[in-house]
C-alpha cells in the first residue's frame, strides 16, 4: 500500500515530533512506530486474520497503533466506537468471527480471544518494516441494518489506498497540519481524520472528552487547529459567534462529509473567516468516506446552494449516474474504484445494492439527487419520502424552504399522522407558518413547529431522530 512506504519515510524525517496530542499527552511518530511494529509481528506470528479494536472514553492511543499495525501486517481491522453498548458489541464480533479483540473494555466472558492494550508494550521488536501483500479487507465496519442487525461494510486495500491518497491531495496538502479528530472509529469518516493526518506528517488532535464536545469552539481555538472534518451540523456549535474573528484565524480548511451541507452553514463560518476553504464531500460507507468534491470560498458558496450545497464531482476513479434513464434527475448509482466489496455473509442484500453497470462494480445508494451544470445536488432520502393522507411528500423540501428563508437548521419528521418541525434557533414561529403556506400545500404544512436549542446526536454525531421526537418541547 502507497500509503504506508510514505508513511515510512514520514516517521524518519519526524520521528522525534508529536503526532497526535491528547489531554497533555503526547504520542512521537517514532514511538507510534515502534509500538505499530512490535503488534504487526504479533499479529503476523499468531495467524490472526480479522481483528477487532474497541475503542475507549480515555485516550491511550491503542487503537491508531492497532489500526495500522493490521494494516502492515497484511490483515483486517474491524473498528467498534467507545459508546457501542455490550450487546452489540458481541453481536458485531459474532458476525465478522474476529479472530482477536483488543480493548480494555470488560467483555463478560466473550468467546473471541481478548488482548489488553497494555500488553503491547510488552511484546518484542522482531519485526522489519515490510507490508505483507493481502487480499483481505483492509477494514469492516459496521453500520446500521434496517432489520436491526448491524451490516459489516467491507473496504479493501486498494480502495482504502486510493482514498487516503486522493484525500492527502486535496485536504492534507499543507506544511502544517493540525486535524481533529472527532469522529469515533466506529464512523467511517473518522478514516479520513487518521489517516489523513498521520499519512501526511501532520498532528492529530482526538476529542474524547464530553466536555470538549460540548465546548467544541474552544476545543478548535485552544489547539490552533488549522483544519476540520465533521458532519455540518457541527458548524451551529463552533461557529455561533461573528464578535470576535480572530478566533478562527488559525484554520485554514474544513471538510463536510455524512450530512446535508446548507446555504446557513456556509454563511455562518465565512462570517468568522472568509479565508477558510470549504470542502463539501458526499458518500456513504460503501463507497470508502466520500466520492465527490466542492470547494467553496466567500465568493462563490451563494452560486452553488439551490438550496442545499452541492456536493460537485466525482473524485478521479468514480462515475455517477442515476437508476432510471433520467440524465438530471433521480436515485444516485456509485461506479468504480472505492465501491465496497459487499456486505460481510449478506448475499440477499448484495444482490439488492450492488450491481455491475458500465463493467464496473456499482452501488445503489437509495440517494434522490438532481445535477445542474454538471454539480451534484442532494434532494432526499429515498426513505425520507413519506404518504400523509394518500400525497407523497419530500420531507426536505420543507426544510429546504425553512433554510432558506430563515438561515435556520431544521428537521422535519413524520409522527403518526402529522409532520413535526424542529428548528434549532429562535424564531417567531407564526410568521414561518404563514410564509410556508404561500410556498406548500397544505398537507405539507407541519403540525408543530418546535425550538430546540441544540441537536441531539447518535453514536456517529449526525442528528438522532428517534431521540429528537422524544424530546419534550
């Protein structure tokens, strides 16, 4: 893997620097190293196929170490988040057959083999640096399964090489990099975070306290950081004041990806910087983080929100088109390189979603998108298409009319019978009502319009909808 000999030549040249800080602590390229070798021979002498990493509340650093010890050691790694409840957890593990599961985390008598990261420092260094050629998965993380059992999405090496390249390109071009790292490891995006940063020399920052998620805002400027991955949600938490610019004077990129970017989101942050370059990605897990790319400076983001922002081109190695024959408009296909290669001991759902289309492997996302002058825009979801009294409605088309208008994000949601709105922000609500009924039918109108001052979030950060229609407002 191209990624890896360049990570090698990175750890001579910084070998003494810090490459990823946390809490006071402080972890050196050359110790990473050490650490990554010493598990690599491990995991190379004991025949150890697919392992799995649990990740923790409190930063250790072990599980980057067993992420790329896996790697070069020719295996698959199978990532699970810190806030992943037991259950699943032995449900994930009975499903991928991982051969070993590294985690400090008491298990309750699992029968797959448990190694505790403190006993990494305790095996010995009998391993030269050589990437063992594989056709395993590079990773397999799993995702939610509409049934209720979680799908193993399989990444192979190749499709994995070509992302973190094409991403260093791109993203991580800079002399400094200081990235947080805020995705858990059990959300595909945070790939972009590791690796990014660590395959090009840069400085990783993890966020792993509650109290620097809540705070986030002063978790970026306290660090210096120079670039953001995240969902675009986020943006109403760090970017939530124009008084003082020079607060974000240090950042110099951000990259969406996992969520509709809008027109509210752009302007919110070149209000505090309008030097930050903006980079929009779409793709789901199956097609390795992301597949497309928009960038988006002070001038130009106005020109691409019609109303949400486009999500651009494919990146080099992918093609889109659409199911129907409709060249504009319709549910989105992924062909090429990055695609999965399946769902793990899934063939009825394989056969539904991946198919061969211009003799390439293909992914049906279940994405409704449009193009417009060769842009991608995200419409809908094709699940987000709901029936209310015998017409079908787009649920995003309210929210895109309340964005809009408003500079608000907000979601709407069907209970029972009746559409539910939730806005975060304020706003005087009988003005909205009667500006959506000039705009929308009236079965589209929503029933309740409720304020909310924050989003509550999943285990992967995007908007909980379940607990979002809990809450009692």
């Amino acid at each position: 893997m191209k990624i890896l000999s360049n990570l090698e030549k990175i750890i001579e040249i910084r070998g003494n620097e810090t490459l990823i800080e946390y809490d006071n602590k402080k972890l050196t390229f050359k110790i990473f190293w050490e650490k990554v070798l010493k598990l690599a021979n491990y995991f190379h002498s004991k025949k150890l196929n697919k392992i799995s990493v649990i990740e923790t509340e409190k930063e250790d650093f072990f599980f980057y170490i067993v992420i790329f010890a896996s790697l070069i050691a020719g295996k698959t790694y199978i990532p699970i988040g810190a806030n992943v409840p037991i259950k699943r957890i032995k449900k994930i593990l009975d499903i991928s057959k991982a051969d070993i599961v590294i985690t400090s985390r008491n298990l309750n008598k699992s029968s797959t083999n448990i190694f505790h990261p403190k006993y990494i420092d305790k095996l010995k260094n009998k391993y030269k640096f050589k990437i063992k050629k594989s056709n395993n998965d590079a990773y397999i993380i799993f995702t939610s399964g509409s049934t209720g059992e979680p799908k193993g999405v399989r990444i192979s090496r190749k499709a994995l090489d070509k992302y973190i390249l094409w991403i260093h390109e791109t993203f991580f071009n800079d002399k400094i990099i200081r990235c947080s790292q805020h995705p858990s490891i059990g959300f595909d995006l945070s790939i972009a975070d590791i690796f990014g940063t660590i395959c090009s020399g840069g400085k990783l920052f993890p966020i792993k306290k509650k109290i620097d998620k809540i705070f986030l805002k002063k978790f970026v400027i306290k660090n210096k950081l120079t670039h953001w991955i995240s969902v675009p949600s986020l943006t109403d938490i760090i970017f939530n004041s124009r008084k003082n610019k020079n607060e974000f004077k240090n950042i110099k990129k951000i990259f969406f990806c996992g969520e509709v970017l809008r027109k509210n989101h752009l302007k919110k942050i070149f209000e505090c910087n309008k030097n930050i370059q903006v980079m929009n990605a779409y793709g789901p897990t199956e097609a390795t983080v992301s597949c497309t790319i928009k960038k988006f400076n002070f001038k130009n983001y106005y020109n691409f929100c019609k109303p949400t922002a486009s999500f651009g081109k494919p990146i080099k190695g992918i093609e889109l088109s659409f199911t129907s024959n409709n060249k504009k408009e319709g549910e989105l296909v992924i062909s090429g390189d990055q695609v999965s290669n399946g769902y793990l001991n899934n063939s009825k759902l394989n056969n539904l979603k991946f198919i061969e289309k211009r003799n390439k492997r293909s992914f049906i996302t279940g994405d409704l998108c449009k193009k417009i002058n060769g842009e991608f825009y995200f419409l809908n979801r094709k699940d987000r298409q709901i029936k209310l009294y015998g017409h079908r409605i787009e649920l995003d088309e309210i929210d895109n009319l309340i964005s809009d208008k408003t500079g608000n994000t907000s979601l709407s949601l069907k209970r029972g019978e009746k559409i539910e709105t939730f806005i975060n922000g304020k706003l005087n609500k009988s003005r909205l009502i009667k500006y959506l009924k000039t705009k929308l039918p009236s079965y589209m109108i929503p029933s309740n319009i409720n304020l909310i001052k924050e989003w509550p979030k999943n285990k992967n950060y995007k908007i909980d909808e379940k607990k979002l229609l809990s809450i009692k407002v």
